[in-house]
C-alpha cells in the first residue's frame, strides 16, 4: 500500500516524467480491489467520475476536490474502546510509580486497579484529570514522541497486532483512489490531533496539515534559547459532532465534496457537506456488520454509536455501508 | 503573473505533460525578476537551493518544505491602516442607517464622523465592539460574500486602486518560486481568516485551506433543513506574536522551514521557524524603507510596528529586506 501512496504522491506532484507510471495505468485495474462489486461500490466511484468528468453538469474543479474522512470507526477499528482511550490508560499505568498517590486517588485508582466501572463513575470530570495527567505537562514535540514509542510497542487486545495495523483496507484503497482522482483527503476526527499527526501520513497518506482534530490549549515558550510549545491541561476545541463543520471551516475552510464517517458524531459533518450546497455531493458511513471480522455494533455502542445518522442516511440518500456484505477484506493482513 | 501561477500550478498537479512547459524551462529564466541583484536576492535563492539539491547536506524532502508568510505589509499594503480595518470602517458606514442610535454612541459615533482620535480612545473594548457589529452575526458564507462585494469597490486612499493590487509583486514571484520548488505555502497572518479566504487564492495562490489567521466563534445550525454556520461576536483566537506558532501547529502541525514576515508580530513565528530545529532553515523580514514607492516605517509606526523583531534579525541572521534598495519593482502596476 506505501508504494502505491508514494507512486500516486509522486504522479500528484508532477514527477511522473522521471518516476510514476502513467496516470492512464491505474484506470486499468480496479483501484477499490477490497470493495466488493454492488450498489455501494458502484455509488463510489459513479460518483468520483461524474465529478471528475470534463464537460459533466456535476464537474468539479481539482481545487474543491476536498473529501473529509471521520478516523476511529472509519478509517480504524474503535473496539474494544478508542484507540487513544488505550493510550491513555496505559499512560496513567507507565507513569504511576512517579505518583504514588494514584493508588488510593479516583480516577487513577480505577484505571491502576482496571475497575472500568469506577472509570465510567468518575465521569467527564474523572476524564478530564487524566486527559490532564497523560497529555498535558509536556512540548507538542515530547508528545509526538510519547504516542509514537506507545504505538510501536501498543498491541490491540483482540487481534493482538499494532493498532496501526487495524486500519480499513477498502478504506485505504477509497482514500488512495479519492487522491488519484484529484482529491485533497483529510481526517477530521473526535480524536486528538496531535495523537494522530505522528502516524496518519506514514499509514493513511495523509499529511499532519491535513488532519483536524480535538485539542488542548498550548503555550508558546522559549527555554534556553530554542522555542517550544508547552501542552496546558485546558480543553481548546472538541472536534466531534457539531464541533466536526466548525473545524472543518476553521481549517479547511471550503466544503467538502464527499464525507466518510461511522457514528452519530459524524451527522454534523454529512449534513454540512451533502445538504443545502449545489452540485454533487457524496456522503458515506460505515455500518459495522461483521461480528466475524471485526466488530457488530450500531444503536447501543458505547463507542461510535451509530443511531440517528443511520435514520438520516436513509432520508439523505448517503451511502451505507455494509462492512459484511460490501467489503471483500476488512484488514490487510486476513 | 496570473499565468504563472497557473502554469506553475497545473505542473504541480502533474498535468505538465498535457499543457504545460517542462520544469526545466523555468530554471532557465529568472524567476525572481523583480528582486535587484545582491545578499537578500542570494540569501533566497541559496537557501532554496540548499534544500532542494538532491545530496546535500541540507536536502529537505517535498512535504516538509513548508513556508507561512505573514500577510499585512509582508504580502500587501498596511498602510495608512490595516485593509480589514478599512473595511471595518466603510462596513460601520454601511450599517448605519440601520441603527440610527450609533450617531451618538461610541465607537460607532467616532467612526461616522471619521474622528480616528475618538475611535482610538474607545480602546480594545470599542475595537471588540465594532468588530461584533461588523464581523458577526451572519454565516460565513454571507461575511465571505460581504468581504468580495467590498474589495470588489473598496480603493487605497493613496495609490486609488483596490486593495488587491496593493500586493508586492517580489512575493508574488518568491510565492511562486517557492511553489515551483516544492513548498508548500502558507499565509499566517494576525488578520481575520474568514477575511482572507476569499480572495488568497486568486491574489496569492494560496487555497483557503493554506490559510492560518484570527477568528471569531461560530455556531453550527439547521436553517430550514439546510446547514449553516453562524458567526458570533466572541473571539476564538488571535494569531499573532505568540498566537503565531500555536496557529501554525494546530493549522499545519509541523514547523516550516522558512518564515517572511515584516513586524514584531512575527517575531516568535520566525523563532519558531528558525531557532533549535536541525536542518537548514530560513527567515526574512520585509523592511518598508521606501517612502516614494510605498511608505517607509519601522520602530514606531502605529501599524507593522518593526522594532524588537529588527534587533532579533540581526542576532539570528535572519534575512532583511531593504524594499527600497532589493525591490526593481514593489507593485505590478509600476
């Protein structure tokens, strides 16, 4: 999959002459080879030529070729419970012994004893405190550093593999495709931005300017002659649900064309990008179908919920798909 | 220099076997014909060089080659005052027959009567007032309609053009250069982001995506089945000074390896840019020292103030343009 990113990467930037193949041979072969043929296969990439067709009523021009992909559910696996959830619990866990207090002090004694249930207790306040103790009190560059050592060591609970490789490979395949018809991709998640901006390049392609996120409020420092930015336990921006078109605006700043989500945290997003605008306009979720493969959930997750967007997929005309039926592999490695 | 930027542009998006020259044929001319000959033109060009020669020591690869550029009086005319603040201004004007109590209610009042020591003296609180009546309470799309009809008739008080062909033409041709050799360019500007996106693209080359400045809140809502979103008269973020690299890395997420810029505002965003990274890196400051072509100001104009950041320049080596000695041409129009 990286050749082929970096092929496309190098095609998009003009170096073709020197290195790529021709653009024409990827028309060739099927460019979503994990989509199995249907209505939901055929609604993607119908949709990718009538915007891309010169002299179609539905052309768009490269430059708002823009696609937003929603990540956890979407473009990786959320269960057992989201990835940076993990990362955060085995946060509290490596840097215990320094705080000897955590033992007896809620929240931290429910993650140190994996008492989920005093977890969930402690609330949006109890998590509040641990977002503060694992991801604040250090530079924006120790934090990249923090998620990349956890992620390379991280395995998930279930598949017992690097949650890395837990990303979707119709999926990968969609973002490519979506790229070498033009598209600019990016991912526009509930997650924090700076836990995604290490890796989203090396596995998705996607560029850290190019990822919008939740964040935490930083702080601009010199030490000692060299600048950096100091991460401060105070919310700045949630980027989930109606937070999804307010970030989308504030970085982007143009509307999608096409949207790509899995939850209700994702309606905002669809509507912001399919209703009320002119032309073509694609919007998609993801139904979790496959209990087999990989996890059967929607109405009563406690993660990536899935209840009123799939009542507004039906009345919106987005497309649903069913991860059982529509994807002829879910993971790279099956 | 439209032309350009679309040749440049169509070779980038790898279309240059269809329509446009070989990238060779650009080294071949010089593309930066409005600099004179000398350090500041070579300092540029050096550097570029530096980073982009496959072998050295310096090489940079393409998607890490970002540059920001501050706007205000390093991209266009700051003066006799800021362009938003000019259209902030005609825009109080344009309101007012629909708020007959702003004829003898400060700030409004000074405003109507062009009296800039009263509107002085109403402080950040009558400044935050005037923003709130002209800048909020409408949708983005509505301000970005608002922003184009006004620039569309809006003339410098000087030079009796719009204010769009107040733009420097030496960056211009640097934005260009630049993109010709692989940045990626970013404007990061104290200015309001939603009054900059409609127009960057088509002045600067610079997509709204490229776009880091200040903003205000905004709401996201369903009006009649149709989604907008609401601006609201709460500030979300000043770029500038400080605000300047945390813009940057919550817009970009990596730092760039070059910064123009031409005021103390820019001052950490160079530091950010060029002190305690490895690798090669690359500030500039563009010194307004031609009162005949444009104005000439530094340590104590009202606007572009140009004082503590002139002192950092010569301490950290960072390149100074003397516009009345570097610049063959300061706008296209000449």
């Amino acid at each position: 999959m990286n050749t082929i990113i970096r092929h496309i990467s190098l095609i998009l930037l003009g170096f073709a002459f020197a290195s790529g193949p021709a653009p024409n041979a990827w028309a060739q072969s099927d460019p979503l080879p994990s989509w199995n043929e249907g209505a939901v296969k055929k609604a993607v990439t119908d949709f990718v030529a009538s915007v891309t067709t010169q002299g179609s009523p539905d052309f768009v021009p490269v430059d708002q070729r823009i696609a937003t992909f929603d990540n956890d559910g979407t473009l990786w696996c959320e269960l057992p419970m989201y990835v940076q959830l993990a990362f955060m619990l085995d946060r509290v866990k490596a840097l215990a012994p320094q705080y000897p207090d955590w033992k007896t002090k809620q929240p931290f004694q429910a993650v140190l004893a994996d008492d989920m249930k005093a977890l969930a207790a402690s609330g949006e306040k109890g998590l509040m405190e641990l977002m503060a103790a694992t991801h604040a009190g250090m530079t924006s560059d120790e934090f990249a550093k923090i998620v990349s050592d956890w992620l390379a060591t991280a395995r998930h609970p279930r598949f017992n593999r690097p949650y890395t490789e837990l990303v979707y490979q119709p999926m990968l395949e969609l973002l490519a495709y979506l790229r070498a018809n033009g598209f600019k991709t990016f991912i526009v998640s509930g997650g924090g931005i700076e836990f995604m901006r290490p890796w989203t390049e090396r596995i998705f392609g996607v560029p850290p300017e190019q990822v919008v996120g939740s964040s935490i409020k930083t702080k601009f420092e010199m030490r000692d002659g060299k600048p950096v930015l100091f991460r401060l336990p105070q919310v700045n921006f949630i980027d989930d649900k109606a937070g999804k078109p307010i970030g989308i605006n504030e970085h982007i700043g143009r509307r999608p064309i096409a949207a790509f989500g899995n939850s209700d945290g994702d309606l905002e997003m669809l509507q912001w990008t399919t209703l009320g605008a002119s032309g073509a306009r694609f919007g998609l979720i993801v139904h979790h179908t496959d209990a087999e493969r990989e996890y059967a959930y929607d109405r009563h997750s406690h993660f990536g919920k899935l209840d009123v967007a799939l009542d507004a997929a039906a009345v919106n005309k987005w497309t649903v798909v069913d991860m059982k039926k529509d994807w002829k592999r879910v993971f790279a490695f099956e």
